[in-house]
C-alpha cells in the first residue's frame, strides 16, 4: 500500500446573512474568497493527485477557488463530506455519526495502492470529527478544539495504515486582518 497525505482545509467565511435565508447555498464572503485564495498560493506547490469537496455551497466554492492552481485535477463532490452537527450534541444521532464514520473511512482510513496527496474541504465540526478518530481520542473532545475558516489540517497515513496528525488547524499563510 501507498503513503497518503491529506490536507484537511475548511471553507472559506460565510455569508451569515446568505445563511440564515438557505444554509445549502450560501455561498462565501469577500473575506472568505480572500482566504481561499491564500490556502491555494499555500498549497500550490503540493503534488495533489485529488480534491474531494462537500456538496454545500461554501465548500464548493472554496474548493473551485483552491483547485484554479491544480487545473489538472477534477473536483470530487460528496454528500459524506457535508457538515454534522456540534459532535457532543444531543442531535448527533447515530445516523450522522454513522455518515461522519463512512466519511472517515472514505477520506482518511482507506488506503490506495499508490502514493497520494489529496485535499478536502469540508466544514469544521467533521474535520474536528476527523482529527478526533485520528488521534484515537473521543470525539466529544471535539468541542474543545478549534477550526478557523480556511485552517488546514494534514493528516498522513503510513503504508502499514499508521496515521499521524501532522497540525491541526493551521492557518499561518492568512494574515491577521484575513482570520476568522
């Protein structure tokens, strides 16, 4: 099996007037197409072999936004990628635990025969989803942890299926003025 790497990054900030109207498609602000644009000068340099993003609008248009510098890369979308709500909620059913874990699955656990880089946008509670089932830690941690707009998260899965977070929510390439 192949080495991968996954470059978790959430959306861009959102337009919370959009949002309140239709929360599906609302899609970024100005400051949140600004600090997508910086995620992709960020990860430009990667050799991404693929993109994965949510079907929710705000993903997708940060995903369009970061995969300008990859133009060889097709965007993938997927209804597993969509957000979940606050993990130590009461309205976090086994259904949407279930979606979350086939998602973790998908994205983090399967392995592929050759090395790969990809990138996936997705929302903050799922990525927190993700950094808690890859550090072996319960997920109701996740409440404590937070995930900036355009954090990016790398996670690295080893041939012999060992995964390692490498950092968490990092957001380094977004000056100041540009973080939410």
């Amino acid at each position: 099996m192949g080495e991968r790497t996954v470059y978790l990054v959430r959306h861009g900030q959102l337009d919370l007037r959009a949002f309140a109207e239709n929360q599906r498609t609302a899609g970024l602000t100005d400051m949140g197409r600004e600090q997508a644009r910086l995620t992709a000068e960020r990860l430009v340099a990667l050799d991404v072999t693929a993109i994965h993003s949510s079907t929710i609008q705000r993903a997708r248009e940060t995903a369009e936004i970061i995969s300008r510098q990859h133009p060889q890369i097709v965007v993938r979308e997927s209804e597993l990628l969509r957000e979940v709500p606050n993990l130590d909620s009461v309205h976090f059913d086994a259904e949407l635990r279930n979606r979350a874990e086939q998602a973790f699955t998908e994205y983090i656990r399967t392995t592929r025969a050759e090395h790969g880089i990809d990138i996936v946008i997705s929302h903050g509670n799922l990525i927190r989803y993700f950094a808690c089932r890859a550090l072996g830690v319960a997920t109701e941690t996740a409440a404590t942890m937070e995930t900036s707009h355009c954090g990016v998260t790398q996670i690295h899965i080893a041939a012999d299926e060992t995964i390692q977070v490498v950092c968490y929510n990092d957001t380094g390439h977004l000056p100041s003025g540009v973080r939410s």
